[in-house]
C-alpha cells in the first residue's frame, strides 16, 4: 500500500505491506540505515527512532500503527544540517559528545542509546546520574561501555546547557560616513 510518511521534516512516499515494520522502511526503501536491527523483537533498542519526540522500537512498530500525522526522526536527522538546511554537514552537540567521549565501541548500539538520550534531555536538560541511568537502561551495548555513554550524556547537557545560555551576537554598527 503507498502511505506517505513524515520522516526527518521531508514528506517521503514508501510502497509497503501495513504489516511491514518501521524500521524495514527506513532501511530497505528510505536508505536511512542509522537505525540498526539487533533483536528485532523491541528488546535492545538498537532500532530506536523518535515518533512525535517519543522514543519507539523501530523493529516492532508496524507500519499500520503510526498515526497519520506523526513525525518520525532519525539519528540522520538530528545534524545541523538536517535541522536548519545547511549545506555543510554539523553534527549535533549529543552527537558529537558521544564521539568526544568516545563512547563507542563497536557503535551498534549507539544510534538508538543517541536517540532515547535526544528525547531524554528534551524533557530534562538538567540529569542527575542516575536518571541518565534509568533513561538508557532498556538500551542494551554488548560492549559494555556504560560509563562512557553516561559521560557523553552528560557532557551533552553540559554543552546544551551552555550554549543556551550563550548571549545573541549584537549585530554590527553600521559605519559613520565621513
Ligand atoms: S532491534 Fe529493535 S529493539 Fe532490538
Ligand atoms: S558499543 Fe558495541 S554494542 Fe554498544
């Protein structure tokens, strides 16, 4: 059936069966291949995409259950660019303080663990370890590198934080003529 979905702010038309999971779409007809199959069962949150700035399993969320409206985002859309037509791309600050941090190993786990950080620090700028914890702990990492994923978590709301509070650029003065 052709459904159109909004995807990363772009209307994209897809041609699949109701029953086809979210998480097929993106990666076989959309080449969006950030979100990663793992378990396929909605257990690791490998496939971890954002419906509506909510956390979903991407694996197990079928086609016939995404509402009509609903806006779905990728880690390929959380760059700069993505968000704000650059032609340069930038990644995010959360993006790249789980590289600064190094916070990966193998990486497969890392979209998704980026992805529920992003909805995560919507909510709450300001983390305390522990809730950092509770957010991730249904996104499993095989590599077990936990304590760097909740620096670069950390670092993140830092960074948001401050950027946020950074004062706007005054615009310049205009020359005096002479
Ligand atoms: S692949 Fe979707 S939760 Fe594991
Ligand atoms: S970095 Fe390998 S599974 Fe998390």
């Amino acid at each position: 059936m052709k459904t159109t979905l909004n995807i990363n702010g772009e209307l994209k038309n897809c041609d699949a069966d109701l029953t086809t999971p979210l998480l097929y779409i993106l990666r076989n007809d959309l080449e969006l291949n950030g979100a990663k199959f793992g378990c396929g069962a909605g257990q690791c949150g490998a496939c971890t995409v954002l419906m509506n700035n909510q956390p979903i399993r991407s694996c197990v969320t079928l086609l016939k259950n995404i509402p009509a409206q609903a806006k779905i985002t990728t880690i390929e859309g959380l760059s700069q660019r993505a968000q704000k037509s650059m032609e340069v791309d930038s990644l995010s600050i959360l993006q790249n303080a789980f590289i600064e941090e190094q916070a990966a190993q193998c990486g497969y786990c890392i979209n998704g663990m980026i992805m529920t950080a992003k909805s995560f620090l919507d909510k709450n700028p300001d983390p305390t370890d522990s809730q950092i914890r509770g957010a991730l702990d249904a996104n499993l990492c095989r590599c077990g590198t936990h304590s760097r994923i909740l620096k670069a978590v950390k670092r993140a709301a830092l960074q948001i934080k401050q950027s946020k509070s950074k004062p706007l650029a005054q615009p310049k003065k205009a020359k005096e003529s002479v």
